[in-house]
C-alpha cells in the first residue's frame, strides 16, 4: 500500500520533461526547416532578405533541429524507465517499448542524417546525388510527427495538440503555396504533392482519434495517467503496489 502510494505521488521525473521538450522542440523546428525549404525552392525572395541568407538559415535552422533531436534521445536513453538504446534510436523497429511509434522515429533520424551528410558534402557527390537524397526530408517531418504524436503521453494537451495543428497548418499551407506557383507543368508531381498535403492530416486526425487522444491510450502503451495529468511515466502499478516496467505495444 505504502509503495502504491508513494507511486501515486510522485511526479515526471526530469528526463521526461526534458525528452518531451527537447522533441516538441525538435518538431517545431524542423517544420520551420522544411517550410522555409519549401519556400526557398519555389523561389520566394523577400526584398528585405538575399537568398544566400534565406539559405544560410534553412542550414543553421537544420542544425539546431539535430541539436534538439540529440537532446530528446540522449534523455530518453537514460530515462531508466524505458530501457532504450543507441541501438533502438538507429535501428528501425528495434525496440521492445512501443516498437511501431519508435520506429518511425529512428526511420525518420536516419533520413535526416542521410540528408545532413550529403549537404556536407554536396560539392563531392555532385548536385544531381545530393538533390535525390535532398528529397528525403519531406519524408522526415510527417515520420517525425507520427511519432511524437503515438509516443508521447502528452499528446492529447491542449499545448501539444496546438502545436501539432500548427506544424500541419505551416506545412500544408507551403505545399499549396509552392503548388500554386509552379505552374501548369509537373503534373505528376505536383498530383503528389496535392494528394500527400491533403492525407497527412487526415491520417494525423485519425491517429489521434484512434489512440493518443483516447483517455486510456497511455496504459496500452506502458505509461500510467496521474490525477490531474494527461502524462506522467512509463510505469504502471501492479497487483501488488509495486511499480512495472512495461514495454507492451498497441
């Protein structure tokens, strides 16, 4: 009785807030990195602003992302909760803890540093090479969204879930913008591009409502709400007061 109660009252250690802020964080910046992309390749040029510094901040905006990004696996590796390795945050669907949710976030840190590297060595590889790998960053911000929206128990926040309207708000509206201005040509691609702008926030939408925004989501995922918390850790409380690591899947 004694260990359920102290469990009860004890709160998100600070590696959870850290591992939180550090991918929310992440997340927002790697919107402003792909929108401003988006931007930057449909020839947007503020009168204010030469188009050497638009690119200049696309990079550092990168950088900073990766930074975050470190910072939200480094914490979620010692949160001892978790039982996460270098290995799972690399390595695809490796992971014994919510290995689907995971997954997607590995996938999308090993395209972003695939993309990174070659934009390091763009003048070796050539710019044809560097272009074909350039493209994978679309393909890192909806696998990065995915992820912090099935993993993250704090999903369903009022805060978090603004902020992930916002990051689909910015996105898609850049796709428009970009589509817009393109032209008639390009019709396949800009069919693509049309139809993945509209799928992603349906798919999002029906992520949510699905999982992350249902009361109950966190115990099928090996976390545990709190009294007056959406999010606390993850850990569940057995038959016997004691705490239980879980790494069961949806």
């Amino acid at each position: 009785m004694t260990g359920t109660m102290q469990f009860a009252s004890a709160g998100p250690s600070p590696l959870w807030y850290a591992t939180r802020a550090g991918g929310t964080v992440a997340l927002v910046l790697l919107t402003a990195t792909l929108v401003l992309g988006i931007a930057a390749g449909g020839r947007y040029a503020p009168k204010r602003i030469a188009r050497f510094e638009i690119g200049a901040l696309h990079r550092n905006l990168s950088l900073l992302t990766l930074a975050f990004l470190g910072l939200h696996i480094a914490t979620a590796i010692a949160d001892p909760f978790v039982h996460l390795t270098w290995l799972d945050a690399v390595v695809p669907f490796a992971s014994s803890y919510r290995p689907l949710w995971l997954g997607l976030g590995a996938l999308a840190l090993d395209l972003l540093l695939a993309v990174l590297v070659t934009s390091a060595v763009r003048l070796r590889i050539g710019r044809r090479a560097w272009k074909a790998v350039h493209w994978l960053a679309y393909a890192v911000w909806p696998l990065a969204l995915f992820h912090g929206a099935g993993t993250g128990t704090d999903t369903r926040l009022t805060l978090q879930l603004g902020l992930t309207a916002g990051c689909l708000t910015a996105v898609v509206a850049a796709v428009w913008w970009r589509l817009v201005r393109a032209g008639p040509g390009h019709r396949a691609g800009r069919i693509w591009a049309a139809l993945s702008a509209a799928a992603v926030p349906a798919l999002v939408v029906a992520l949510l409502a699905a999982g992350p925004a249902r009361t109950g989501w966190a115990h099928h995922g090996g976390t545990i709400e709190r009294p007056g918390t959406v999010a606390t850790d993850h850990r569940t409380a057995g038959d016997d007061g004691a705490d239980v690591d879980r790494g069961d899947d949806q």
